[in-house]
C-alpha cells in the first residue's frame, strides 16, 4: 500500500519508536502548550544526544547488531523498488513480499559464518522490536500494512532455516522455531527463491557498466558514517551482479524527528532513503542488549 505524497509515492516501511511518553512531555502551566511543546523539544534533545554516535564507545558485536539490520533493511527496500521499476505483480502483501527478498537476498549475496552472522542478528532486530512494542504496553496496529512483528521474526527465522534445514538445525533452536512451522519451512524457502530467483534473473548484469544504482551520503562522520558505508557497499555488491532498467538512487540522511519513518521507498523518484534516526535508533537497541 502506498500513501500518495505529492507527485511521488512513499512505500511506508518501519517505524522510528522515538515514544515520547506523557511524563516526558513536560508539565502544563499557564503558558500551556507553548510549555509542553518545549518539554517534547527537550526530551528528543536528550534523546537524540543519548542516541548520538559516540564511536569509541561501539564495540564490535554492537557494531554488528547495527550492520545486520541494516542489510537486511536495505534488501527490504530494495525489493519495494524492484517491485515498482520491474512492475511486478504482488499476491499478497507487499511488505511481505519485501520481508521475503530480503532473507532470500542474504543467502545469495553472503555465505558462511557471515550469513549466520547476518541472520541471527535480523532475528534479534525483529525479536527487539516485538519486545520493546510488549514492554511499551501498545497493541499491534492491526491496519499496519505490515505483518506483527512477531510474525515477521518467525517468518524471518523460517526462510533462513529452511534454505538449509540440515545445517541450520542450531539457528532454528536457538531462535525457537515452533517445530510445527519448521515443517513447511524448506517448502516456503524453495518458493520464495522460485519466486524471487525469477525477478533476480531477469535482472542478472554483466558488472561492467558503471551500475545503475547510484549511492548518496548526507552523512560525513560517526556512527551514521560508518553505517553509510555498510550500504555503499551493498549498493557496489549489487551493482556488480545485477542492471536495473533504469537508475535507482539510495540514499542516506536525516529524515527529521517528525518522520515515522525508518526507512523507504519513494517510487516516483526512484529512491530508496535510509534515516540516520533509524541507525540511531538501532544503536540504542545494540546498547541496551549489550547492558543485560
Ligand atoms: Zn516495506
């Protein structure tokens, strides 16, 4: 589903979990709203600065946490812009077709203990993101275009083992794959590569063009530049397998704190932007699991 903006349309994807709750919001007095306006101000300020990069400070496991989710964030979106510049055809949701090339993506572009890495990482990003909803207290919005976050984790968790079921028995135990999902998991991989590898082939390149995925940074230091990095490369990888039939811009930048957003698609311009907020946002999530 995509929500018009203008003369482009967004593919709406993830959400910033930037709550500011009613006790940060400030007291109301006489100034009223001007006051409480200022407290919100005052809380994303400290937020943002408990948020910001500090690089010294990011070990290599969070570094990875971080890595991880991004890579995975970026096949998502990658596949909202193959889905539009390919015009292909969706049964189904699209964020779930989107989930789908991206755990598809990890095993064709890594290998080894880089693709476990990557996996049991994702997995956790997805688990995170159902715990902290749980901890919040708030439902599941059931009008999300997206699937409850827990069902995106076992979906995930689902993909990745059945590509391998024999090898990857361990990943499926240690991410408590309900034995009875793990029954159709090697069936549900073999159509989502069927599915994906179709598209993927289609758009098979030679590697010698100068690519037709354009990266762009607005980022030029810390973690954030750090994290841009992560998906130049990706952008390279992909560039040196596949030609799309036309360009498609990725880029990365600060999408403001009023944007719910993560990351996204914007198909009438042919972009895919990654929020530094996310990457901030992930760096929070990497910390607060390496506090336990
Ligand atoms: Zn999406």
């Amino acid at each position: 589903m995509r929500a018009t903006l203008l003369f482009a349309s967004l593919t709406v994807c993830g959400a910033v979990l930037l709550t500011a709750g009613a006790s940060g919001a400030g007291p109301l007095n006489e100034n009223g709203v001007r006051d409480a306006a200022q407290g919100i101000e005052k809380v994303l300020r400290k937020r943002e600065k408990g948020a910001r990069p500090e690089p010294a400070k990011i070990g290599d496991r969070e570094f990875a946490y971080i890595r991880a989710n991004l890579i995975s964030t970026f096949y998502h979106e990658f596949a909202h812009a193959l889905i539009d510049r390919l015009d292909l055809p969706v049964y189904g949701q699209e964020e779930d077709a989107a989930d789908v090339l991206a755990v598809v993506m990890l095993d064709y572009q890594f290998g080894g203990a880089v693709v476990e890495e990557i996996a049991y990482l994702t997995a956790e990003g997805f688990r995170d993101e159902a715990l902290e909803r749980e901890d919040s207290g708030h439902d599941w919005i059931w009008a999300d275009v997206h699937g409850p976050e827990w069902q995106r984790y076992y979906n995930f968790v689902c993909l990745y083992y059945g590509r391998y079921p024999e090898r990857r028995r361990q990943f499926a135990e240690d991410t408590k794959l309900p034995v009875e999902r793990a029954e159709t998991c090697e069936d549900e991989s073999a159509l989502a590569r069927r599915s994906w590898g179709a598209v993927l082939d289609r758009i098979k390149g030679t590697g010698d063009a100068d690519g037709t995925i354009v990266f762009e940074s607005r980022v030029r230091k810390g973690l954030h530049q750090r994290s841009a990095e992560v998906i130049r490369g990706e952008v390279e990888r992909l560039n040196r397998f596949y030609t799309l039939p036309s360009l498609l811009r990725v880029t990365v930048r600060r999408c403001g704190q009023d944007s719910p957003l993560s990351a996204f698609y914007t198909s009438g311009r042919s972009r895919i932007t990654i929020c530094t907020e996310y990457i901030s946002d992930l760096n929070r999530r990497a910390q607060a699991a390496s506090d336990l």
